[in-house]
C-alpha cells in the first residue's frame, strides 16, 4: 500500500511502482492513495489529491475536516486488508497521521516512510518518535542513515529518485517551435510551486518580477509549466500578463520547458533539484503566510532552504525566502543570470556536484528503493 499527499509524492511513487514492477513482476499488488502519475502506473487511488495538497496555517485549517476524514480513510483500509507493507510517501504532515494510526490499530503491519521529512535540518527530536511508528525509512542522502540509526530507526540509502528524471529532461527545441518563439529569444521558465498556498504568495511575487525584467530584457517570453489541480489558479492569476507567456501542463511539458529555458525563477521545493539535474540557471524565492513563517524561524536550524545549497554547504544558487523574496531581489539575481554567462556556468559546475552527491553515478534510485523495499517485504 502506497500513500502520497501531493503531486511531488505520485511522482515518487509513481516511480517506485516501475521499480517495484521491473524486479517482482506481477508478484506485487498496488493499493492506497496517489494521483495521475500512479495511476498511470495501476494504482486506484482512494480518493483524488486535492484536499490534501495543502500547505500553511490559513489553507491547511479549512481542509482539516476533509484530511482527518482520508487519515481515516486510508487507515480504515490499511487494517481491513492488512497489506505486507505500507509506504508513505513525503507530505509527513499527512502520510505521518496516516502512519501512527496504523501503527496505534495494528502494530502488526509495517510501516515505511520514503523522502522522510528533513528532521536534521528542524526538529530533529522528531527522528525518536518516528522511530515508534516506522520500521524502515528509505533515505535519499547518505548521510541520513547513521542520523536515523541514533534514534533506533532502521534506514537505508537509497539515492534521491529525482535522478531518474534528468533523462526526461529534452524536446527544448520542438517546445521554442510549437510556440513560435525564437532559438535565440530569452526564455525564463516560471516555476511558483504545484500549491494553492504557493500560487497565493508566490505567484504575485514572482509575476512583479517578471513585470520588472520586461523592461530590462528586450525581447522576455516566459513558460510556466503547472500541474493540473492548480492550473486555473495559475491562469487567473496570470491574465493580462506583462510579457509573452506559454503555460504548460504535465510533466512532458514541464520537462521540455527546463530545456528550452535559458534561466529559471523557481519556488523552493523538488522542482528545484529537477532544475538542478536538468544543469537549467535558476534563482529561488519562497514565502509562506506570516504567521507559518514566524513559527517556523524558531525550528530551522539549516543555513539555507535550497537542497543543492544545503548539500553543497554554500549558495551555489541565489535564494530569496520571506521578506527577502521581493520582486527587485528576484528580478535583479534573474537579471545577473541572463547578462553573465560565467555565472550561468559556475551554476552548471555546481550542479553536476550536486548530481554526483545525490546518487547520480549509481543504480537508479527508485529501482534500489524497490530492491530494498522487496527484501525488507521477504524477510517476513
């Protein structure tokens, strides 16, 4: 059993699925919640993603109803049919609910928790009640592992799937063509995050941005890749728009855009490592609502909020987070990218640390995901 609260997540599980199915064949039956990517793979979803793709205080706490009652849900069917093993899948703010429960109704059956939440960056006394509800953790960084194992949680290094999706990463050309736009023409690729939270801060911020560049890039067209739960958001938000703007949908599109794009404004968030492993220029920016951000300042205890910044030890790449994200920080670091090719290229230099750090040179990830996860399944 499979659960995943966000678009992120079904890309994740979407890819472990594939794994799962190269090394077990028809062995192993699907269940639990995702969203198109994993449907795609043969899982049938629970219920759809909507209601729990959310995030901050003012979004999440109208949903609360509507999450506590698909926790439930899908605890409810995870005692009833009582699967080998059950993974969640990132979101930990709802995948963990779902976790304890299961755990508190029937310790019997395992519990997995893939892309756990980065409780060495905040919180870390976190990592001990984990260790109560979860009997493996598939980590994405090597350095996780011992960090887990010191709360008496089993982990494994499994490499950052995301990896997987750097090969995805083509069709720039034909993209420039189907929209007419110049090979030569500056193209920015837009990227406010896959949240109706984010389309609220974000988008505004970064659209001021882009009415600033208009007037210091001659010639600035804009592709805004999105996904489909937020995509209306994002086309209301983006009518009468200061320059030419192509908004894409699905990940073919999304991909394609990091191709044909030569910088990228981006929230922070999974995009960003994609960015990174696709060697696509990009500047940072996020914001969440006050009161999210006040409570939050108190639990950080990382220097940065970028992962190739927090791997790398150092801001390979300009972030902008809260008071800092402003349209002229954003626009001017944008700018800096587009007229300086030596920092377009230190990016790319960076990047291609970040890629050897996350697992890039070794057995794709998912598919060590699922070997792991198969021979933790046998060994009952």
């Amino acid at each position: 059993m499979l659960v995943c609260g966000e678009p992120s997540g079904d890309a994740l599980g979407a890819q472990l699925m594939a794994g799962i199915k190269q090394l077990a064949g028809d062995r192993v039956r699907f269940s639990g919640v995702g969203g198109l990517a994993m449907a795609r793979e043969g899982l049938k979803s629970l219920y759809p993603l909507d209601t729990t793709a959310v995030m901050g205080l003012r979004e999440v706490v109208p949903a609360i109803p509507a999450i506590l009652r698909h926790v439930r849900q899908a605890v409810d069917f995870a005692v009833r049919t009582k699967p080998d093993a059950v993974v969640v899948i990132d979101s930990p703010d709802f995948t963990h609910r779902v976790a304890r429960a299961i755990k508190k109704r029937d310790p019997s059956i395992r519990t997995v928790d893939y892309v756990a939440p980065q409780v060495w960056a905040s919180r870390a006394y976190r990592a001990k009640a984990m260790a109560s509800y979860f009997d493996l953790v598939l980590a994405l960084f090597p350095f996780e592992v011992p960090f887990f194992e010191k709360y008496g949680l089993r982990a494994a290094f499994v490499g950052h799937p995301v990896i997987e999706r750097a090969a995805k990463v083509s069709g720039g050309e034909a993209l420039r063509a189907r929209f007419g736009i110049a090979a030569d023409a500056p193209l920015l690729a837009l990227l406010p995050g896959s949240r109706t939270s984010e389309i609220r801060f974000i988008l505004p911020e970064f659209r001021a941005a882009v009415d600033l560049l208009a007037k210091r890039i001659p010639g600035l067209v804009i592709m805004l890749p999105t996904v489909p739960h937020v995509a209306h958001l994002v086309r209301a938000a983006t009518a009468g728009w200061p320059t030419p703007l192509h908004i894409v949908e699905g990940e073919a599109g999304k991909y394609a855009a990091f191709d044909a794009a030569d910088v990228a404004l981006a929230a922070s968030g999974t995009v960003t490592a994609e960015l990174a492993l696709a060697h696509t220029p990009m500047v940072v920016g996020y914001k969440v609502g006050g009161l999210t951000y006040f409570l939050s300042k108190f639990l950080m205890t990382v220097t940065h909020i970028t992962l190739i910044n927090i791997l790398l030890e150092r801001e390979a790449v300009p972030e902008f987070l809260q008071a800092r994200a402003t349209s002229e920080n954003l626009a001017g670091a944008v700018e800096h990218l587009f007229r300086d090719a030596g920092a377009r290229a230190a990016q790319v230099e960076a990047m291609k640390e970040f890629g050897h750090l996350l697992g890039e040179d070794d057995e794709a990830p998912s598919l060590r995901a699922a070997r792991v996860l198969l021979e933790f399944v046998d060994q009952r």
